[in-house]
C-alpha cells in the first residue's frame, strides 16, 4: 500500500486532528499545525500498553531517527500527545492516557 492510500487521520479521528492543530498553534508550531492536517494513519505503535493510541504517519525507523529529529510535547485537554518530527514532517504520533480514540463514521 502506497503512502497515499493509506487513510488520512483526520478522517479516522477528527476530533484528535482538532486537538493537536490546536495545540500546535498554542505552540506557535504553525508549520505542523498546517501539515497535520494532511497525516496519514501508517501503523499503530503496537506496544500493547493499554494507555497508548501511539501511530506512525510513516514507515517506523529501524532504529532511532537520526538527525533531524526533535520531539515536540504538547499539551492536550487530557493525556499527553508528543510529536516525533524529522526535518519538520511529522512521523509518529504519540497518544498516551488520552480519552479513547474512536474512528469517524464518515
């Protein structure tokens, strides 16, 4: 499956794309406030912990990232929500004790 077949986020859950634009901009992070709006859903984390709804918006690293990557935490209404960014695309979206995703019906 290509990158562009793969579902964007904010179609799966709107209201978590809503939160974290928000939260981006509370960061004056607009450049991925305006790039979030365009993620898609790679894979889940798969870590099994049952506080973490953590994705990938692009095929995980083997290893860590490398240069270019930094962290960006956010602060969510509840939960945590902590960005791992390579050279300003975000690539994993880090959910954690946050209010239970559920998919949009659309």
């Amino acid at each position: 499956m290509s990158q562009t077949e793969r579902p964007l986020v904010r179609e799966l859950f709107p209201d978590l794309i809503t939160e974290l634009i928000a939260c981006l901009r509370e960061e004056e992070e607009e450049g991925l406030a305006v790039s979030a709006w365009d993620i898609r859903f790679y894979e889940e984390c798969g870590c099994d912990d049952d506080f973490c709804q953590s994705f990938y918006t692009a095929e995980p690293p083997d290893g860590g990232y490398g240069p270019g990557h930094r962290c960006v935490a956010l602060t969510p209404r509840k939960g945590d929500l902590i960005l791992d960014v390579v050279e300003e695309r975000i690539m994993f979206v880090e959910v954690l004790h946050y209010p239970k995703l559920s998919r949009s019906a659309g």
